[in-house]
C-alpha cells in the first residue's frame, strides 16, 4: 500500500478554517464543475431553512421545505463524492468527453429534480405521485428519468475507473470505490423504480425529519440505503486499507456483500403488506 496516496485523500491536520480551504481547494482541482454545482446547492440549503422556519404549510404531515432540503443535500453530496472519484482518473481522462458526458448528466439531471420539488414546494403542492393532470403526470415522468440518469452516471464513472486505473493507490481502495458506484445505480435505482408506484405510508409511527414510516411497508429506507452505496463502501474501504492492509480486499468483498444484505432485508420490509 502506499500510504502516502491513500493519506493524500485527506487534509493533513489544521485548524478548521484551513482544512475548510484546503478541501475546497481539492475538490476544485479533482472536478471543478460538480463542485460548483454541489456548493451552490449547499448555499441553497440557507434560504430553504429561512423558508422553513416561516412557512409552516404542510404535505402529508412534513412541512414542504423539508423535501427540497433533503434532496439539495442528497444531489449535492453526489455531486462532491463523484468530483472526488473523478480526481483518481488521470488529468487527460478528466477533460474526455466521456467524462463531460458524466458531469453534464448529473449537473443537469440533478438541477431538473432539485428545480421542480422546489417549484412544488414553494406552490405548496406535491412533486412526487402527483399525476392528477397531463402536466404534473408529464413533469412526475420526467422526475423518474432524471432520477436514472443522475445514479447512471455512477456505474458510467466506474468503467473510466477501471478503464484507467491508478496503481498507486490500494487495490481494496479502488475496489472498494468501483464497488460503490456499481451498487449505487443497481440498489438505488431498482427501489427508485418500484418506489416510483407505491406511494410511502403516511400514517402512523413515523422517523422524525425523514418521516420514513416505522410500521413497515416504506420503501425510501431501502433506497437511501442504495443511493448512498457511493459514499458508505468506499469509507468501509477507506477504514480497512488502513487499519489493516493485507485483509483489506476481502473486508471490501464482505463489506458489499453484507450490504447488498441489508438492502434485501429493508426492501423486503418495504414491500411487507405492500404486493
């Protein structure tokens, strides 16, 4: 293993104003376009808060702007986990088109979903399973095509990763990574899609915040579970190449496995008394 690659995916130890810049700073370098577009949409998540605090109008029992925040979060931390993976291709694999054709797909996909939710929300009417007209059953359709577009972009990385790989960085590592963008469109979009007609519960114990159904027969645990594939493996990853390199590749293999695992058991849960 080299430890100096591996350590160079994290900043050295600073006060929290620097290692702020210094991230910010590597993220630029690694994809300069998604990061700017994952900021925007983390300075988005402000005047989303200040509509919360004084917009008290409800859907389904959540106030509407808890949907556009939790999706400018989600969008923005795909953006950021991809702009990093981008930065292990190298620089003439960066500026490809085949690259372009990822970042646009996600910028664009991703600016479509947060756009409309947030459009829905301000209306006080709902994004999702609103099909009561052409326009809102059009827009809904569009959603669901935004949504494979945005976690195909993951798997689309993936190839240029293994087309391109870097060999000094640990095999587990980049396995590890691979792994996680595979699943991420596997897992994320098969419960997108059957989520897409089975509309959560909403009544009931519900989670806080999320407002995931307690009770069984939801499916957006399943899901969130499949679209942070991304991010969840490749810190699994990330944790075993350090804390024990010669074990590392098979703590990933398990790792996914168990994973694939739980999302079985949360999608079955899901589905109970639903099909």
């Amino acid at each position: 293993m080299n430890s100096s690659k591996l350590a160079a995916d994290w900043p050295a130890r600073r006060t929290p104003g620097s290692a702020i810049l210094h991230l910010t700073h590597e993220w630029l370098e690694r994809e300069r376009r998604l990061t700017v577009f994952g900021l925007a949409l983390l300075a988005l998540l402000l005047p989303m808060a200040v509509a919360l605090l004084i917009d008290d109008r409800s859907l389904r029992g959540a106030i509407v702007w808890v949907k556009p925040m939790k999706f400018a979060a989600s969008i923005s931390l795909l953006a950021f986990t991809t702009a990093w993976f981008v930065g292990y291709l190298p620089r003439a694999v960066r500026s490809s088109g085949a690259v372009s054709l990822i970042v646009w797909m996600l910028i664009g996909a991703g600016g479509f979903e947060l756009a409309y939710i947030t459009l829905q929300a301000s209306l006080g009417q709902a994004s999702h399973y609103n099909v009561g007209d052409a326009f809102h059953g059009s827009m809904y359709t569009l959603m669901g095509i935004g949504a494979i577009a945005l976690t195909a972009t993951q798997p689309m990385l993936a190839w240029q990763l293994h087309r391109n790989p870097d060999p000094t960085r640990p095999l587990a590592m980049r396995q590890a990574v691979m792994l996680g963008l595979v699943l991420t469109f596997v897992l994320g979009a098969s419960a997108g899609g059957l989520l897409s007609g089975l509309q959560p519960p909403a009544t009931g114990p519900l989670l806080p915040v999320v407002g995931w159904s307690l009770g069984g027969g939801d499916l957006r645990p399943a899901h969130f579970l499949g679209i942070h594939a991304g991010q969840l493996l490749p810190l699994i990853g990330f944790a075993a190449v350090t804390a024990s390199p010669r074990r590392a590749a098979s703590i990933v293999a398990v790792a996914a496995l168990a994973y694939s695992a739980l999302f079985v058991a949360l999608m079955v849960w899901g589905l109970n008394g639903r099909v």
